[in-house]
C-alpha cells in the first residue's frame, strides 16, 4: 500500500508480520507505526515509545489496533494499524 508521500506503507515482502504475536518490543526498531482511520482517512504516525509507556512494553499490535481512537472525527471502531519500513543500507 502507498501513502500519498510514494511512502511503502507495509512490510517488506520477506517480513511477515503476526498481528496477535508481534508486540510492540519484539517488532524491529526500522518500522514505523501509523493508525489510520477508516471513517475520515485520517493518517497520523504512532510513537511507540509512548504506547509503550502508557500500555506496556508487551502490547500486540492486534491489541493496539483495538484500542486506536481517531483524534480527528473520534471514531473508535475499524482502524487500521499500517506499518512502514525505515530505509536501511
């Protein structure tokens, strides 16, 4: 999936990402979280050290997506969890 930016918004095709499994300290260091929702589109990129913070070092990523809330139209039902890869050399 492409952002507007030609940003790659998944996960490279060698990585296979398991929403239940994945937490937020077992997923590498060079993705990029970003919530977007489904009723207004509304794109924002996610901190992981805060959620982590806030919820625990040990949250999913499926558990995260539950809890996301639209900061724009405040819709909490049906959000999407994206994630990016950073460029490596």
């Amino acid at each position: 999936m492409k952002h507007r930016r030609s940003v790659e918004l998944a996960p490279p095709h060698d990585y296979a990402v398991d929403m239940k499994t994945q937490t937020l300290t077992t997923l590498p260091q060079w993705f990029v979280i970003h919530a977007r929702c489904r009723a207004c589109r509304h794109l924002t990129a996610l901190e992981r050290r805060n959620i982590s913070r806030r919820c625990g070092p040990d949250l999913s990523l499926a558990e995260l997506a539950r809890r996301l809330t639209c900061k724009a139209c405040g819709n909490r039902s049906d959000n999407l969890l994206l994630l990016e890869t950073l460029p490596r050399d």
